[in-house]
C-alpha cells in the first residue's frame, strides 16, 4: 500500500509536535502537568480577545471575511504599511504553504539551515521541491554559507528570526549586507515569528525593505499574543507579491473568531507588554538557575531557550515528562545533548529547575 504514495512523500520525516497536557496526564496518569514544550504564551491569551470570541460566537454560522478587512486595517495601521501588503493565514505554516505555491518553480530549490523550524522543509517537500539544508555557525543561521550556496535553482531562502530551536538571530547589519549581495531573481522570507520577545538593539528592523528587496516577513499570533489553537498568521511584502499569493489562498482559510480574536489582541497593548516583559524577566532567571548547575546554554531571543545536558536529552526529557514537565528533545536536529524549555510563568519555571535539578 506504500506504493501508492508519491515515492518523495515517503521520505519527509514527519513533524513532531510538543506532547498535549491531557494526553500526558492520560498517558503516565497524573495531574497539574505543565507544558514547556511548544512555545506557547504561558499566560494565556488576553482577556480582550477572549471576549471577542464571546462576542461573537453568533457569527459563525456565516462564512468569514477572506479579506479579514477589520483585521486588516488594525494591522495595517499598527505597522504603518499599505494594508495591501498583507496577507493573512491560517497560522503562518499556512502562509509558508503559499509563498512556496506561488513562487516556487517546478525545478527550482528552497535554502535554508539545517537546524531551524522543520515546516519549511516539511512544506517544501510536499510541493514536490528540493531543498538545501545548510549547518548553522555556531548555533546561528551562517549567512556567508547561504550565499555561497545560492545556486541558478535556488528560488526560496527561508531565515527564522530569532531562529527556532536556539533562540539565537542575524544582526540587522548582516541582513542588510546579505539582502544587498544576493542575486536580484532570489526570494528571501523572513520569518519572525518571535519578534515580540526581542530585546536586542541590533535586531533587524526590516519592514520597509519590502519596497525595495524580494522580500517576505512572517508573523503569527500564535505566541506572544497567545492564539496558538485559533490559528492565525499573516506575511508582510510587497502588494504585487501579495496579489499573486491571493490568487492561491483558500477563500476562507482564516476563520471569524480568529479574525476577531487577533484584532482584539492587536489592540490589547497592556498583555503584550506584561508578556513581554514577564518572558525577558523570566529568560534572565532561567539564566541564572542554568548558570548555577554549571548547564551551558544559548542566550535567547525568543520565549525558550536551548541549553546543554551531559547525557542524552532525549532521556532526561523522558523522566521530565513522568514527573508533569513537557520540554522538546531535539533529536530530530541530531542534538542529542540539547533540549529547548519554554519560558512557562515563574512558578512553572522553579518547578522545571527543580525537577531538572534532581534528574540531573
Ligand atoms: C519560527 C516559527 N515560525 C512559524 C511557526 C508556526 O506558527 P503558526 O502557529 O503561526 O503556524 C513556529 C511555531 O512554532 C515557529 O517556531
């Protein structure tokens, strides 16, 4: 029966999702388990946006507005961007889908690095593409090697920013230096998804690059605004870019509770800047926790961080996760001796150290 699928569906490794609280309750029949595995908002989502839902539960039973024109608007003026440069998804893996739909060639190739998140790979693959997948430089996307990777088939260049595993970025110097050396024909998608937790001055600002460079910015809701489970992302570039990928995209990929939802949260400015400033409070304590069991780890960008063990993560996350604690092994990268913890809130995080303490 494995004849019948397509012979390169066969070979893409499958993405491994961070174990869901219930089923790991279920599983090893405990209670209280915390998730620190997928990068979620620990705090929730805004009170704001679940009141919108509440709001609006009596339109369901309509279609929603493919154009997200509310949604739209707010994003639009928050960003201070043509609202024709946008593009919104169901969850920005949706928008991955269609940027490689609508400019990917049939011979033609993605780059991007070995140890970043797997989508790009998994979704390349799935449209029938090639796709290189380049060593990081320590621990960061290593720009020179892309470049000098670009062949006449490369098409797509994909760079998570901050990237996803290690939580380490590109400077907004050695973005502009590589926008500025790569052949004109080439597409370089940016994806931030985890820009809100930045608080690096030299991160790039890039947004006004989309005029004048073959470029896409991704952004989601699914983290620092805490709609993971509506699904809801968009992409950032250049009307022209965008009129074509709308050509391709469902007509009501992004449901109406999400729309309302998102736009409420875009405008709940007091939760993004409690989350943000409790994830760099949280980051910096995590720091410290790891710093005094002598545990090497990659400082962070993002809402999780990457740390070193001395014997196989894969085990330790196991014992983890019979005591109620999800983090993410990551095996997958052939990191056997590295997990990645998300920054939960400050009593789930005392209880990782505690728990890591004693495995370790
Ligand atoms: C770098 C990166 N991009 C995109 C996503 C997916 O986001 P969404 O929930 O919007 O599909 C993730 C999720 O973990 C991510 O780490």
């Amino acid at each position: 029966m494995r004849d019948i699928v397509r012979k390169d569906i066969n070979q893409i490794k499958a993405y491994i999702p961070g174990k869901p609280i219930d089923l790991v309750q279920r599983e090893f029949g405990i209670k209280n388990a915390i998730k620190l595995g997928s990068n979620e908002n620990a705090f929730g989502a805004s009170c704001k946006a679940k009141q919108a839902i509440k709001n609006n539960l009596e339109e369901i039973f309509r279609y929603p507005d493919g154009t997200c024109y509310y949604l739209r608007k707010a994003v639009a003026k928050k960003l201070k961007i043509n609202p024709k440069s946008l593009i919104f998804g169901n969850g920005s893996d949706e928008i991955i889908d269609i940027i490689i739909k609508t400019f990917l060639n049939p011979d033609e190739e993605v780059l991007t690095s070995k140890t970043t998140f797997v989508e790009y790979e998994i979704i390349a693959k799935a449209n029938g593409a090639k796709v290189k997948c380049l060593p990081l430089r320590n621990f960061r996307y290593d720009l020179s090697a892309i470049k000098n990777n670009i062949s006449k088939k490369t098409k797509i260049i994909f760079i998570a920013n901050p990237n996803n595993p290690t939580g380490t970025y590109v400077t907004h110097q050695e973005l502009l230096n590589f926008l500025k050396t790569i052949p004109k024909d080439k597409l370089t998608v940016i994806d931030e998804a985890y820009i809100e937790f930045v608080d690096a001055k030299n991160f790039p600002k890039i947004i006004n690059y989309i005029k004048t460079k073959n470029l896409i910015i991704l952004r989601t809701f699914s983290k620092a605004y805490g709609l993971a489970g509506l699904r809801i992302g968009y992409a950032i570039a250049n009307p022209q870019f965008i009129k074509a990928m709308e050509k391709i995209r469902q007509p009501f990929n992004v449901n109406s509770l999400a729309q309302r939802a998102a736009e409420s949260a875009l405008g709940d400015k007091s939760f993004i800047k409690k989350t943000r400033e409790m994830v760099i409070k949280e980051r910096k304590k995590m720091y410290m926790a790891f710093q005094a069991m002598k545990i090497k780890y990659l400082p962070s960008q993002a809402n999780f961080v990457m740390f070193r063990t001395n014997k196989d993560g894969l085990s330790i996350c196991k014992k983890l996760l019979k005591q109620g604690v999800i983090v993410r092994d990551l095996k997958q990268y052939k990191l056997d001796n590295y997990i990645r913890v998300t920054i939960g809130k400050p009593n789930e995080n005392k209880l990782f150290i505690q728990k890591l303490k004693k495995i370790i």
